[in-house]
C-alpha cells in the first residue's frame, strides 16, 4: 500500500506500507503492516526503530519508491539484505 500522505490514511493487515518517509504519527500503520518500504531515512530513525520493535521487515533509502511500487503489487521485503523485490505488477 503506498501511501505518500498520512491524512485519512489506511492499511489492511499484512500490507507492506511504501512511504516517502515516517514520522511518529504514522506508528498506528505499523500495527497491522506486513513490512516497510521508505524513500528516506537512516538506521535509527523512526520508521526502521519501529519496524524493529514490531518485528517487521523494513528497507530504508528506496529513492523512487512511491512511484515505482504501485498499490497492490505483490512485493517481497528482505530487510536483512536491504531489497525490496517487485514479484507481480498491479
């Protein structure tokens, strides 16, 4: 689920959530995402902190991520080895 604004924002269980970057007005959505995907951000920002302490995969520093992951493509989030692998388009 790509989601570049947070107001009004949803996810369903499982959904990876695509954000330019998070914020902790976005934790909410980490309580039912499958994993992340951002645009930006570092190790010990908000958005991987969390995904770590929900246990979800996260990959940080995607550029073009919002654009070139479209809502319900089937991806894979391998946060061990930093990919994020588009495996079916929308």
């Amino acid at each position: 689920r790509v989601v570049r604004d947070l107001a009004g924002a949803s996810i369903e269980p499982g959904e990876i959530l695509v954000a330019p970057t998070t914020d902790p007005g976005w934790t909410p959505l980490f309580l039912t995402a499958g994993g992340l995907v951002t645009e930006t951000g570092a190790v010990m920002a908000h958005g991987p902190t969390v995904a770590r302490e929900y246990g979800i995969p996260a990959v940080i520093c995607v550029p073009g991520a919002t654009e070139r992951i479209r809502t319900g493509q089937l991806i894979t989030v391998d946060g061990a080895a930093g990919t994020v692998t588009i495996e079916r388009p929308a």
